[in-house]
C-alpha cells in the first residue's frame, strides 16, 4: 500500500518536472507576445513563427560548426545561439518595419490581419527554403539524475531540464531588470502606458516599439533554441503549435502583464503534461485550452491582468 | 526687441466642416510669459495641438526661433523632435502622467534622450558602461531639483497616480520642465487648484520663467493670468480679438463683449472639438 501510494507521489512529481520544462519554453515566447501587445495593443501572430526560425538558425549554426569540425559543445551552443539571436532579431525588426509599422493609425483589424500574413509569409519562406519533413538534432546534453527511484519507477532530471530551467530563469531575471531598472525599459513602460505622451517628452516611439519586437525575437529564439535541444527535430510547423499555446499562456495570464506571462507558461505547460500523464495525450490542448475557456469566463482580464477601466 | 521665440503666422485649422482656429497670427517671445485666454470653444486647446504636433494644421506656418539661432518648423516637425530638437514641452489639462510609473520614474523618463540618445548607448547602458553612471546621476540630481521645486521631493518613490488633484499637476509641470524646454506650453495648469494652490503655481510658473524657459499659458483663472502673463492673446471663435499687456487687454471693449457672452449659443459644435 505504501509503495503504491509512493509509485504515484514519484509519477507526479515526473509530470510536474516535464510540465515545470515545458512551461518556461511557453513563457519565454509568451513574453514577446504580452510585451507587443502592451505597447501597441495588437496580437504579433508572426511571434510563433520568429521562434521557429530562431529554432532552425540553431540548427543551421550547429550544424556549420560541426561540419567546421567544432567539438566543444557549450562554445558550439553559445556561438551558434548568439548569431540565431542576432539574425532572429533582425527577423523581429524587419516584420515590424514592415508589416505593422505603415499599418500604425490604420482600423485596429488591419496589423492583426498582416500579421497572420507574415506568419503564413515566414512559415512557407521556411518551408520552401529548408524543406517540410522533420530535421533532427542527436542529443548535444544527453543523460540526466534520477532522482529517487520508488518500486522501479525512476523520477528522472535529466541535465537538459535543469539547462531549460537556469537559462530561462536567468534571461528572466535579466529582462525584468532591463525593464525595470534601464532607460530603454523605462521607455518601453512610458509607450505601453501613453504612446503619444511619450513621444510629446521626446521618446523616438517608433524605435522604442521596434526594440520591443527585437527584445521579443531574441526571447523567442533563445526558446527556439532549448526547444531543438529538448526535442530533437523541428519542422517549419512548430512555430504554430507553440505559437498557439504561447498566446494562450499570455492571455491565461493576463495579457500585457509580464510575470503574468511566465505564469501564464507555466500554467499551461503544467496542464498539458498533467492532463497527458494521467487523462490522454492526444487530448492535451484540448485540455489546455478548456482551462482558457474557463479561466477567461470567471476572469476576463487573466490571471495577473488589469481591467481596463476607461475615464471618463 | 529681439525675434520672438515662438510666431504663429495664418494658422488655421479646420475639422471638416468645422473651422477651429483661422488664420491665426501671434508671437511669444523669450523670456516671457504669454497667456492664451477666451471662452470656451475659443479654439485655445486647438492651437496647443497644433503647436505640439498633435494635430497637423490646414494651413499657417509655426516657427520655434532658438536665441543661438536654429529655428523650427513646427508644422512639420515628426512628434518626438519638436520635444527633442525643438524644445517644446507641454502639458494637459486632463493630466496625463504615468500612472503606474513612480513620481521619480516619470521624470527619468522625461530625460530619456539624455539617458539613452541612441541604441548602442541603451546598449552600454544596459551593461552600466560609456559614462551612464554619471548621466544617470545627473539625471536624478536633475529630477531631484525639479521635486524640491514642485514641493514633491517626499512623494519620489510613491506611484504618480496615487498622488492627490494638486500634487500631479505640479508634478506634470515638473516632468515637463526635466526635457530642458525653451517653451512650455501649459493647458490650463491652475484649474481645480485651491487660492492657495493657484499662488503656489504662480510662483512656480514665475521662477520658470525667471530660469530662461518661456511660458505659453492656457489659462481661465484671469487672477492667475493678470498677476503672472507679460502678454495676453485672446481668441475667441477661432480669432484672435486682441492682443497685448494684460491691463490693455482688460481694457479692451472686444474682449468684454466675448466673455459677457454675445453668440453663446455658437459655441457647443466647438466645445465638442476642444474636449476632443
């Protein structure tokens, strides 16, 4: 009886580690989401698909390094991550210069309306250019810890978890004090709280909102990249998937609030490895995005959000 | 006399059907405090947006003359360089501060061009390199001079919304005052002031003008207005009906006519238009 109960305190404890994982890769492409959106009020649909080309630059770079004959691995990942980043971010800039920006002061519809365009742009680009079937990665940080073992279920870490889980925790806590502590931060909350007050007290509006879009990219490709890692193969189409629940993890949270975001992610990623672990996998977003349903019926504005409340 | 800092020349601006300011023509000029006065739906407000690029006007030009000699077509000028290049800073009469930011945040972010004029220099910035430290420790000392001087110096780390009526209007000034203007261009900052209040603000407004930033002033608390302004200009329906010291002003049978009411019922279509 004791061992029974045990087995099942270990299979949980196995979910929320995988779904504790899977939660900070939705949070971190759920901040570029939440952020687009509290500075210019309209959804980046393109968002999902800068992760997924963040996720094949990765690929790309670790595979030119590897054929250059590179076999340390961090120096291979760190090389290989920043020049994602910086072409990525360069991706951000560019569909916001010129997909949202001339559409700024058009009806509200018309950037939500180019920017499904663009994700529909992005995701063929890739398709076309890289091909449709999956491309797959041999593990870079294999093997892991168990960490106990109860009646020959062994709870599992393994050390690619604990990457997912520092990196992400660092970029968090580094992007919270951009945002917080910075004068480019100060200027993005100033265009997120007043755009036109911010630009009659000088603040170049226009830049600060395509820093926010690259900001987004390089979040979204660092995500991109720990996703390739974790799962081993990507295809044009992740960027939709993980797009999708990334946005739901945004408005889960509240949309425009930042820890909401994060929260938001993790929610989410919980759900999904619950709901697999102990109900059906093929029913997994259904029941992720039930508990959307459910939470934006009792809490309109998400977890964290602010109800708007207009002066009159 | 020198040049004026600011010459509004043939201003007009329409709104469809609806002509707001026409052919307006007036000058500010340094170092002095200018009011704008008349009734309500005068087209005040109007000429405010039209000066700080909130609206584009129909016609008319809007030069800024700096005394070292650049000068600006305010007209034309993108939003953010008439506060950058220009030096033009206003605020409103619905106060329009960053609430959720800190009182001391509000005025950091005024100095944002200082702080961060390009991206590389964010980009230091962000990593404490390329002499931010210091910028930065001036910026706060600025900040700092600024909340003595609106008697805020106590509430610097409190949210500006939590603020009372009286206490964010001096600090929207003071936000203003932090971008360095050479004109601030104040809508109504004495409304819903006490007597009290509206001293405090007349003895800010003349220490401003007394540090070498020039005043023009939206204002229908004529004590205010009598006490502080060098120069008057009053509109009324879109016009300029006269314009001089504020004791010819007063004077002025035209200016008497417009405020003990003739043509009120004229007025709603532009009340509409200013609370717009």
């Amino acid at each position: 009886m004791q061992t029974k109960a045990g087995v099942l305190v270990a299979y949980a404890l196995q979910q929320l580690i995988n779904g504790v994982t899977l939660g900070m890769i939705y949070g971190l492409i759920a901040v570029g989401y939440t952020m687009v959106y509290g500075i210019i009020g309209m959804i980046n649909f393109a968002h999902g698909d800068v992760f997924m080309i963040g996720a094949f630059l990765s690929l790309i770079g670790l595979t030119l390094l590897a054929g250059f004959g590179m076999t340390s691995v961090p120096l291979a990942l760190a090389i290989s991550l920043a020049a994602a980043c910086a072409i990525a971010a360069l991706y951000g800039w560019t569909v916001e210069r010129i997909a949202y920006r001339p559409l700024r002061g058009s009806f509200r519809l018309a950037p939500l309306i180019s920017a499904i365009g663009m994700s529909i742009v992005l995701q063929n680009f890739v398709q076309v250019s890289q091909g449709a079937r999956d491309l797959n990665l041999q593990p870079l940080i294999p093997g892991g810890m168990a960490i106990f073992e109860e009646n020959g279920f062994v709870v599992q870490l393994s050390w690619m978890q604990v990457v997912i889980s520092i990196v992400t925790l660092a970029l968090l806590a580094v992007f919270t004090w951009l945002v917080t502590k910075t004068p480019l931060g100060r200027a993005m909350r100033a265009c997120e709280q007043d755009l036109k007050m911010a630009s009659l007290l000088g603040i170049d509006t226009d830049r600060t909102i395509s820093l926010t879009f690259v900001i987004g990219a390089i979040l979204a490709t660092v995500a991109g990249m720990l996703f390739l890692l974790y799962y081993g193969s990507i295809n044009f189409f992740i960027g939709f998937s993980a797009g999708v629940k990334a946005f739901t993890a945004a408005v889960l949270g509240g949309i425009g609030s930042l820890p909401g975001a994060v929260l938001g992610g993790l929610a989410i990623g919980l759900i999904e490895s619950f709901w697999s672990g102990y109900a059906s996998v093929p029913y997994k977003n259904v029941a992720a995005f039930s508990v959307l349903v459910i939470v934006l019926i009792f809490m309109p504005s998400g977890l964290l959000g602010r109800s708007d409340v207009e002066k009159v | 006399m020198t040049a004026p800092l600011l010459s509004v020349e043939h201003l007009t601006m329409r709104f469809g059907g609806l002509t707001a300011v026409s052919a307006l023509s007036f000058a500010a000029r340094a170092n002095q405090i200018t009011a704008v006065i008349g009734p309500n739906g005068a087209g005040k407000t109007t000429v405010f947006n039209c000066i700080t690029g909130f609206y584009r006007p129909t016609s008319g030009t809007i030069q800024l003359h700096h005394p070292e000699g650049s000068s600006y077509a305010l007209q034309s000028l993108a939003g953010h360089l008439i506060a950058r290049r220009a030096k033009v800073a206003r605020t409103f009469q619905n106060i329009r501060l960053f609430a959720g930011m800190t009182v001391l945040e509000n005025l950091m972010v005024a100095q944002h061009n200082t702080l961060m004029p390009n991206v590389v220099s964010g980009l230091l910035a962000v990593f404490g390199l390329g002499g931010y430290r210091h910028t930065q420790k001036l910026a706060i000392e600025k900040a700092t001079t600024w909340l003595e001087a609106v008697g805020l110096i106590g509430r610097a780390d409190d949210p500006a919304g939590s603020l009372p009526y009286g206490q964010q209007r001096r600090l929207e000034i003071a936000r203003a005052m932090c971008t360095d203007p050479a004109l601030l261009c104040l809508d109504e900052p004495a409304a819903g002031l006490n007597p009290r209040e509206s001293d405090e603000l007349s003895e800010l407004l003349i220490r401003i003008r007394g540090g070498g930033c020039s005043i023009l002033l939206i204002e229908h608390d004529m004590g205010v207005v009598m006490r502080i302004s060098d120069h008057v200009v009053v509109l009324d329906h879109g016009k300029k009906i006269s314009d001089g010291t504020p004791a010819e002003v007063r004077a002025d049978p035209k200016v008497i006519a417009a405020y003990l009411g003739e043509g009120d019922e004229d007025e709603t279509p532009a009340d509409a238009e200013e609370a717009a």
